[in-house]
C-alpha cells in the first residue's frame, strides 16, 4: 500500500459526520420536519375555526398563500399574546404575564420583515440558532465534541422543540440563559450578569439564574467547606450578578408607571388558573390527574388510537395530563442519574427549572405546559448526552421516538390544538 494512501479504517473516519456538521444536520433536518409538519397540516386541515379574538388576523404574515401556511401555524395560541403586545403594547387585560423584551425584539425586526409574525419567526430562528452554537461550545470545552454534538441534536428533536422556532419567547430565553454560563464559564462575569439581566426580562425565572451563577463561582475556585463558598462568592465580581434582578426590577418599574401595579405579572397569572401552592401537593395531584388520564384513554380501547390524532379527546387529555407528568419524572431521574456526571452548578440549574413549575401548578391540570416549561433546561439533553455516551443504538432510538412525539406535537400545534 501507497505511504500517502489513506488506510480504510482512516477512510471510513472520514466519511463520519464531524461533530459540528452532525449538529448543524439535526437542527436543520429537525426544523425542515417542523415546518412540512404545520405546512401539511394546513394543506390538508385549513385553519380551525378558533374562538373569537384567539386568532387576530391584523398580525399576519406577509400576503400570500406560501407564506401563510409556512409560517402563520406557528404564531398560534401565546404567539397571539405576542405579536398584539409588539404591535400595540400592554394593552389587553392580562398581558403583562408576557415579559417584554421577546416582544420588543419582535417589534424591532418588524421593521425590516414587514410583518409581526415574520418578524417572531425570524427572532426566534435567530435566537435559537445562536443558543445552539454557544451550547455547543459550552459542552465541547467541557467534555468533548461528541457530546456537544449528541446534545444539540436531543434538544433539537425534544418533542416540544417546535417551540423555540415558534412565535414564542422560549428561544430567546434560552440563549440568554445558555449565554450567562457561556461568559461565566470564561469568568467575564460582567457579560454574565447582563446576558442573565436579558434572561429576566425575557420569563421571570431568568432570575433564577443567580444559583447556578454563584455556584459557578464556588466551582472555579475549587472551595470546599461552607467558608470557602461564602469567600468565593463574596468578590467584587459578584456584583455584576445584581444585573439579573436589575432586569425584573426594570419591568416592575414599567408596571409601576403605567399601571400602579408592580406585580401585576404576577397577578396575571390568575388568568390561566395558576396560583403559589405546595409543590408536593402540586405533583401529588398532578400524578391523581395523569393517573385518570391514562386510565380514560386506555378504556376507548379500539378506538384509543384514532383518538390520539390531532384533535381527538385522547389527543388533548394526554397532552394537558399526562405527557406533563412524564416529563417531569422522566427529567428527574435523568436529573438524579447524572448528578456525578455534571457540574453542581449544571444540575442546579436543571433542578430549579424543574421544581420552580410546581410551585404555580394550573387548576385543572397542575402540570399544564410543563413539557415547554422544561425544554430550556439545557443541562438535561448534556446530561442525556452523557448517559448515552458509548451506546449508539440507544441514541438513535430516543432521536426517533422524540422525533416522532415532536411531529405530533408539532402538528396538533399548528392545527390550533393545545399541546403545551
């Protein structure tokens, strides 16, 4: 054999996808599976006749058949919410449960789409785009490129992960809060404290961020002992993370001027059945809740199935009941599984994202829209990514089981059906 004749087993290394183009793969090829989802859905369906006032059609996209049915699903049900507070501000009763910069950059990128919707999509694939490519850094300098690899595809395919490319604020939230530990993992901490200051305008539970972030602090300095954690955290540089409530403080004070109410975010809230409670108590009822549902969908017996389709009463019983709960146990012991894997300031982070949701459970259903709450605890898909490490098959068979979840959500979504 030639000397500068590569070997077949050097060959067939370098047929392989690299790390970094098989994470640009999975995006891409989960976004295309996505949009045909809701552009076939539409195709086929048209759009469901929605409740006055759910479907405004003063925020269109821009005038066309093509258009419309490519991107006017995914401005669905919270997009609503929306592209009305980009366009027109708080204006209608509740809307200040809506954080203000995901809006305020729809509103900007406005300008140059022409159109609301248009412009959510664009933020929003921006956003998410951006988030990926710093995750991936993150996780490569931590562990290596497969993993980072194998992370970005779990989140790209989560069954919720339509989301981030919907008119919905989960994608920008998640590059802020990814951000804050890309800039604090280099300890340019004053980069940090803005992208978390960002992370709380964009969901209040950006201000959470400060946990992870000081435990951060504690891993860089390798303190061990109470008194160590207390000297690590008690710096100069500690004072870039008043940033983070500095960006709720700025919307209350918004709220102050315009409505006399600070914490009317808060009170909004109420709109949508949810209200502080035990987070015990929340989890026991929302296993009662699944409990039935599984039983109820399970008792149609032939005719379970036809029922599971977008639209039918199995479809959205276990999509407000049980896929939640599913979520939450199935996260928390992913959770527990990698807590010798990751970083404390890893698994913190997916821990609080969590539990945080079941200190506001819903009234009917405790754990509605969990499964979109959990999608922006990125420290879970590394930590799936870890578990996974050396088995291949595994691997492949979670994408496809996910990827199949994510084209049902996804296309009872588009069809205006609730799913999270």
């Amino acid at each position: 054999m030639n000397a500068h004749q590569p070997t077949p087993a050097a060959r067939s290394r370098k047929a392989k996808l690299s790390p970094a183009v098989w994470a640009v793969v999975a995006f891409v090829a989960s976004r295309a599976v996505i949009v045909a989802a809701g552009w076939a859905a539409i195709a086929r369906e048209g759009v469901r006749v929605v409740q006055p006032g759910m479907l405004d059609h003063r925020y269109g996209v821009v005038h066309g058949r093509l258009a419309s049915r490519l991107l006017g699903p995914w401005a669905n049900w919270d997009g609503q919410w929306f592209v009305r507070i980009a366009s027109a501000g708080y204006r209608r009763a509740y809307s200040e449960a809506f954080f203000p910069l995901y809006p305020l950059a729809v509103r900007a990128a406005h300008r140059v789409a022409g159109g609301y919707v248009l412009a959510g999509v664009i933020v929003s694939w921006v956003a998410i785009a951006l988030a990926l490519w710093l995750l991936y850094r993150i996780v490569a300098a931590r562990f290596d490129s497969s993993i980072a690899a194998w992370t970005v595809a779990f989140l790209s395919f989560f069954p919720t992960s339509f989301y981030l490319t919907a008119v919905y604020s989960e994608s920008l939230f998640l590059l802020f809060s990814v951000a804050a530990f890309f800039f604090a993992e280099r300890r340019r901490w004053a980069l940090a404290g803005l992208a978390g200051m960002f992370a709380a305008l964009t969901r209040n539970t950006g201000l959470l961020l400060l946990i992870p972030l000081a435990l951060l602090m504690v891993e860089q300095e390798r303190a061990r002992g109470a008194g160590a954690w207390v000297r690590a955290v008690l710096r100069p540089r500690t004072l870039w993370l008043a940033l983070l409530p500095l960006g709720l403080l700025l919307y209350m004070g918004y709220l102050q001027a315009k409505f006399g109410q600070p914490l009317l975010f808060a009170e909004a809230q109420t709109t949508w059945g949810r209200k502080l409670a035990s987070p015990i108590g929340a989890l026991s009822s929302a296993s009662l809740v699944a409990g039935r549902a599984a039983l109820s969908v399970a008792a149609r017996g032939a005719h379970a199935w036809s029922s599971l389709f977008p639209g039918g009463v199995g479809q959205r019983l276990v999509a407000r009941t049980l896929v939640p709960w599913m979520t939450l146990v199935g996260w928390l012991a992913v959770s527990l599984a990698a807590v010798r894997r990751l970083p404390l300031s890893y698994t913190a982070w997916s821990l609080v994202l969590l539990v945080y949701p079941l200190f506001f459970p819903a009234a009917t259903a405790p754990l509605l829209s969990y499964q979109r709450f959990a999608l922006v605890a990125f420290p879970l898909f590394i930590a799936l990514a870890l578990l996974t490490r050396g088995r291949g098959a595994a691997r492949f068979v979670l994408l496809a089981v996910s990827a199949a979840l994510m084209l049902w959500m996804a296309t009872s979504f588009a069809l205006w059906w609730w799913v999270a």
